[in-house]
C-alpha cells in the first residue's frame, strides 16, 4: 500500500516537474488541443478580425487558457475541456463575423434596389413628360392648322359662294369670271381667284376627295353644252393640281345642262347655271 | 484503514474539494436554456448548426448522468462543454437566417435588372 502511494507520488511530481521543464515536449498535444489552434488560426485570418475582434480576442483568450492547461497538465481532461470550448468560441466568431458581413450585404442589396426603384421612376417620368411634351406640340400644330384653315375659308368665301350640303362643302365659281364665252382656257383674272381656292383646299384633310363639276345653262345643244362642261371642269382641276393640290384627291366631271340652280328662261338666271362647282367631301 | 487514511488526503490534493462540487443547476439550466434557443431559431434545419445542437444535447445528457452519479465536478466541466455548443448553434442558426436574407434581396436585385432590360428594348 505505501508503494502504491509513493508510485504515485514520484508520477506525479515527475509529469509536473517535465512539464514545467520541457514544456509540454514529451507529451502529444490532445486533438481537441490541435483543432482548436487550427480553428483559431483559421478563424483569425478571416473577416472575425476585421469585423468582430473583440469576440475573437475572446476565442483567443480561451486558446490560450487551453495552452495553459495543457503546459501544466498535459492531456489532462482540464485541457482537453479548455480546447474543446476553444474551438467552439473561435467557431462562434466566425459565425458572428459572417451574420455582420450578412447584414450588412442585405442593408447594401436593400438600398440599391431603394435607389434602383427611384432611377426607375425618374426614367419613367422623364418618358412621360417627354410624351406630353410631344402631345402639346401636336396639339399646338393642330390648332394652328385649324386656325389657318378658317382664315383660308373665310377668306374665300369673299370670292366665291360656299355652302355645304348633303355633297360636302361646295365652292361655286360663275363661268363668266373663269371663261370666255364658249371657251375652256382660264382668264388669267381667273388664276387669282383659284390660287385662293387651291390655298384653301390645301388646308382640308387630304383624306378628302375634290370634284371639279362644270355646268353650263340650257341654251345650245346638249352635246356642245357636255363636251364644254367637261372641257371646263378640266381646266380647273388641272390648274388646282398645278398649285399644290394632291393630284390623287381631284377628279373633273361634265354635267353639261344638268342640275340648274336658276331658272333658264332669265339672263340673270342661265348666267348663275354657267359655273364650276368644287365638291369637297367629308372624309370617311 | 491506514491506506485509506493516506490516499484520501492525496485524493483531495489531485481534485480540490471534489467531494463537496456543489451539483452545478445553474449551469444546467443555462445549458439547457441555450439549446432551447438555438432550437427555436431553427438551429435543426441548418446542417452546421444542427451536428452542435446535437453535440450540446449530448453533453447535457452527458451531464444529468454524472450528476446522478454524484460527480459534480465532472458535471460542470461538461456542461460548460454544452454551453458552448448552445451558443454556437445560435449563432450558426443566426447566420443562416442572415445568409437566407441577404440571397433573396439578392434575387429581387437580379430580377429588377431583367425587367429593366425588358422595359428599355420595348423603347
């Protein structure tokens, strides 16, 4: 019984005494021991530095209680314990150190996509403005064309009888201020008139078709009157066309003695039916 | 008589106070409250977080049996163990949470991009 007791005596004093010496040297660090200064070293070279250095000073603190232990100790359990809880207090900063980094990319990711939505609205924005812009300006355009187009016709209507009926809009010209008597060549005096009337159909939508119709009174034959009617609605149409009128709105007809609009048997009367009426009609 | 005479002063020498190491409650509780955490914040769903939630059950069953047994002091030093397990585990859940988080701003990112890829090409 007492060698027992001085074996362990001498045990004892001897790990004691060749630890404190050689530190450490004869005994192999415990494995708990070796994960936990890899997974410090690791840990410490990662964002817990930067980020979470006083939970790392932390792990690091626990290391070297680890250390400690194991130099006074050796692969006691004590170590063992300290190098167990190490590992997990360098594991717990990194893990610390990841939510920050975490966080803060989420905070990052969230303010840009903030100012992604604003860039967004403000281009949308920009686009609308810029399209009521370019609806005012075609409203403006619009009402101007609209503007010139009344001026035109009031204009007209100081030379010539206009009225609308079930045709359209009909321009009426007397014969006798466009030809000669029994002739299809314009007067010249004529020109300016037709230079009004061709401005003024300039300004009706292009949408809308121009018939040129001659007209003659009854006097004379009818196939004379025809061929004369015609011959007039020509020379109209093509001067019109000559100043600016789309040539695909205009058509010319002869009606010859047909459709009156006075009463033949007075002067005053077959001069009103010598005339070229200009049928504008109303776009489809 | 005698050996026991001479050995039990060693016995106290190699392990100081042992036989009167209070039964460490405090500490069980503490451990027991940190694995209840990490638990609620979904330690169980994340692989990592997970194998240290188990290690600190295990610790703290580890513990219960000791202190049944009457090693107090062996108890303590395992449950320190297990709290240190419980807290790593709330943070890994804590990680994760934060990770997820930050992934699915990411797409939202990424799906803003292509929409607005979309909207230019139709201008």
């Amino acid at each position: 019984m007492s060698r027992l007791v001085s074996v362990t005596l001498v045990t004892t004093l001897a790990s004691f005494a060749l630890g404190g010496l050689a530190g450490c040297a004869t005994v192999a660090p415990p494995r708990e021991l070796v994960e936990a200064r890899t997974t410090y070293a690791r840990v410490a070279k990662g964002p817990a530095a930067e980020l979470k250095p006083d939970v790392l000073l932390t792990a690091k603190q626990q290391l070297d209680r680890a250390e400690s232990a194991f130099k006074s100790e050796g692969d006691a359990p004590a170590t063992k314990d300290a190098a167990y809880i190490a590992t997990r207090r360098a594991l717990f900063a990194e893990a610390d150190a990841n939510t920050v980094a975490a966080t803060k990319a989420k905070t990052d990711a969230d303010a840009a996509a903030i100012a992604k939505q604003g860039a967004d609205l403000n281009r949308t924005k920009g686009a609308l403005a810029k399209t009521q812009q370019e609806l005012d300006k075609e409203r403006t355009a619009r009402e101007d064309a609209e503007k010139r187009a009344a001026i035109a016709m009031a204009d007209l209507q100081k030379i010539a009888a206009v009225k609308k009926d079930d045709r359209g809009m009909v321009i009426t010209l007397a014969g006798g201020v466009l030809f000669k008597t029994d002739k299809s060549e314009l007067l010249p005096a004529a020109m300016v008139s037709l230079n009004q009337v061709a401005d003024a159909l300039t300004r009706t939508s292009p949408e809308s078709k121009i018939v040129v119709g001659g007209y003659t009174d009854s006097q004379g034959t009818d196939g004379h009157n025809q061929e004369l009617s015609e011959k007039r609605a020509a020379s109209v149409a093509t001067y019109l066309i000559s100043r600016g009128v789309a040539k695909d709105r205009v058509t010319s007809k002869g009606f010859g003695p047909q459709n009156p609009i006075a009463d033949n048997k007075s002067v005053e009367g077959r001069a009103q039916n010598r005339r070229v009426e200009i049928v504008v009609d109303n776009p489809k | 008589m005698k050996t026991t005479a001479i050995l039990l002063p060693l016995a106290l020498l190699s392990s100081a106070a042992c036989a009167s190491f209070p039964a460490p409650s405090e500490r069980l509780a503490q451990a027991e409250s940190g694995a209840r955490a990490a638990n609620e914040l979904g330690a169980a769903n994340e692989p990592t977080a997970a194998l240290y939630l188990k290690m600190a059950n295990d610790q703290l069953a580890e513990a219960k049996r000791l202190m049944a047994a009457g090693e107090n002091e062996r108890a303590d030093a395992v449950l320190q163990r297990a709290q240190a397990d419980a807290e790593l585990a709330v943070q890994l859940a804590k990680e994760a949470k934060a990770k997820a988080a930050a992934k699915a701003v990411g797409a939202q990112i990424s799906l803003l991009q292509m929409q607005n890829v979309t909207n230019g090409a139709a201008q």
